[in-house]
C-alpha cells in the first residue's frame, strides 16, 4: 500500500522547465484566466511599444462607436505615415472594416480616422485611452497617439501590454479579428445610392498564426525606437497563455522569444512544446470579369476573410445587359514575302519568322468594383513605422 502511494505522488510529479533566454529587453509571460505570471524579464519598464499600442486603440473604439456608421477620412488622417491602408481624404469606411484595416495591417490612417470619429480629435482620444488603461490597471502606461508613432511621452511595459490585451480578448469582435488570416476592406469614394467604391486587402503580420499551435491573435509594431514588439494569445489544451515582448533586437529574435516563452509556459502545465510548422506563403483571392462591349456593371459588396486554414467568400454578382456580346480582335500577322525565282535571296540563310495563324488579342480583366486599378502611393527611402 505504502509503495502504491508513494508510485502515484512520483507519477503526478511535474519537471520544472529550464528558463528561457530571451533576447529582448522586456518580456512576460502571463496566464490570463489565473493572472499568474509565469515568466517575467524587466516586465514594469517603461518602454515605447510601437503599434502594440493599436490593441488599446481597437478597445476605447469597439466601445465607443458603431460598428455598422460610416466613418470619414479627413486630411490629416489620409497624410499619417507609414504604415497605412492606402485611404484618401473625402473617403469614408465602416468602423468594423477600419478596425481590420487597424489590426491586420497596422494602418496609421486607419488609426487617427477611427480616434478623429471616437474622440473628436487625436489629443482627445488619447485621454480617452489613458482613462481606459487606468481603469484596466495599466498604471505605468501613458498615451499620446492612436498608432504608436514615437512620442518621448508615449510608453507602457510588458505587464501593463498583457493586461490591456487580456482585456481587449474578451470582446468577441476583436478576438475574431486579430485571429484572421486575410480580408479585404470596403473604402467608399462618394455619397449616395451610386457611390462609387474599392476594395483594399490587408494581411495579417502575426506570423504565430500560421505556424504556432493553439495561436489565437496578437498585434505587431515596430518602429527605430522601440525596436520589434509583440504581444498575443495562445490556447491549447484549455490553457491559456499571453505573451507580451518590448524591444526585441530584431523580427527573427521577436518571434523566437515568443515561441520560448510559450513553450515554456505549456511545459509548465506538462504540454508539450508546438513543433515548427512552415509559414504559409499568404494569398487574397482576386475576382475578374472579362469586359463586354460598353457593359454596365453594378456589383455588390464583397468581403473576403480568410480564418486559420479556412477561408469565407461572399462572390460578386455583375449584371450585363441581354444585348452586350464580348469582343475580341483578331491581329493577322504579315504574310511571308515571296522570293523571285532563279534569285539569291540576301535572307535566305536568316531566320524569318512569322506566324502562321492568327491569334485573339488577350481580354482585359478588371476588378470585381468595376473600377480602374489604382496604385497606392509610393514612399521612397521611407522605411514603414508602427507596423
């Protein structure tokens, strides 16, 4: 009986995992339904946190707008620098599409049109976001913009990052968006019944995603001063673990010490570690429509998003009139010359070619929006900030 007893204490014995060496400057590593942390490097130094800052900007937004109102671009939001959606002034967007814009591609332009509409002004949501960190217990925080562009009074820490994100995770829209892949946004150019639209496509820069079991979303940043950040989510087995990094070197040192620190943590609850999957190269699907002669197409919204391994599509529907037929021209190509008779041809030993039939010229293809592509503004020796 005694060495039963003894066996099964020996069984239920769990072997402490060697700490991880981590390259960044401040790490934690946090189990949000317990608030045990069970990793910490220098985890209340106050450090700029890049775009990470967004994770606070999407909150104070989801609780304060409409999802489903129009929000419009002014100039000064269309002028933010990189990095941005591409949005103009005069153009407006849904709140739930900017916010995936704000999210997925860490749009700058997205941020200061989504605290212009929260918050009035920039200055005035960034004391919005202040009030929320406070109430969320982020207390060695403070923010001066919505995106995280360098401010000597804009910083947080790994610990105050880990309990805004844990907060930001229990609203079921920004759980949904940090967690996909893909999706391509509506920007409306005009107002009214006949206005006129496109779509953008943004991709997601949390690389966890694709090769990380058990990842659920997280936010990126970078920028000269703050170096790489990252903080996520990441459930398996039904534990849940928050990992938030400050000033990593460098993006191969960034995602390295994520991947330690959450192996170490599952070790800790006796699962195994994630094995290394290889990152999917990322595809948006795009839709073409062969042009009839002088068709009138109307087309109606799509968004495409694409969720782990899945992907949903919502097809476009053109309408053509009875009488449109396409069109295509045939080009025929010269015939060969012909060569007098008895004479020496100088060409005779070159190597003519010509075709011998003819070919249809290639059709045209054109966006499902019924709209000339439109190639985004060029930054030269201007390397993307807040991404």
């Amino acid at each position: 009986m005694l060495w039963m007893v003894t066996s099964s204490a020996q069984g239920q014995e769990t072997i402490t995992p060697t700490l991880p060496t981590i390259a960044a400057r401040s790490a934690i590593l946090i189990n949000p339904t317990t608030g045990e942390v069970l990793f910490a490097k220098e985890p209340r130094l106050r450090l700029p946190p890049a775009s990470t800052t967004k994770v606070l900007t999407a909150l104070v937004v989801l609780e304060r707008l409409n999802l489903h109102a129009q929000v419009p671009v002014s100039p000064q939001a269309a002028s933010a620098p990189p990095s941005r959606i591409g949005l103009r002034a005069g153009e407006s967007a849904l709140t739930q599409d900017l916010l995936y814009g704000l999210m997925l591609k860490s749009g700058n332009d997205a941020a200061e049109t989504l605290a212009e509409a929260a918050g009035g002004s920039v200055p005035k949501f960034a004391e919005l976001m202040n009030l929320r960190a406070w109430q969320i217990g982020a207390r060695d925080s403070h923010f001066m913009n919505p995106h995280g562009l360098p401010n000597d009074d804009h910083y947080t820490t790994a610990y105050d990052l880990a309990l805004i994100f844990r907060q930001a995770m229990n609203h079921p829209l920004f759980a949904d968006i940090v967690r996909t892949r893909n999706a391509d946004l509506r920007i409306e150019s005009g107002h009214g019944l006949y206005s006129d639209w496109r779509m953008v496509p943004v991709h997601n820069t949390n690389r966890l995603l694709a090769s990380y079991e058990g990842a659920r979303g997280g936010k990126t940043g970078f920028t000269f001063k703050a170096r790489r950040c990252f903080v996520g989510e990441v459930d398996r087995g039904g534990i849940r673990l928050i990992v938030a990094i400050l000033n990593s070197p460098n993006s191969g040192t960034l995602w390295q010490d994520a991947r330690h620190l959450l192996d170490y943590g599952f070790a800790r609850y006796g699962l195994a570690p994630s094995p290394v999957q290889p990152e999917p190269t990322p595809a948006i699907v795009q839709r073409t429509q062969i042009i009839p002669a002088k068709a009138h197409m109307t087309a109606a919204r799509t968004l495409t998003a694409s969720r782990g391994k899945g992907a949903r599509v919502v097809p476009v529907k053109l309408k053509l009139n009875s009488s449109q037929t396409k069109k295509t021209v045939k080009v025929e190509a010269p015939k060969k010359p012909a060569l007098a008779v008895g004479k020496k041809s100088s060409t005779s030993k070159t190597n003519i070619k010509t075709a011998r039939t003819t070919k249809p010229a290639p059709t045209a293809t054109v966006k499902a929006n019924n709209k000339q592509l439109v190639s985004k503004p060029q930054y030269k020796n201007v390397k993307k900030q807040g991404g």
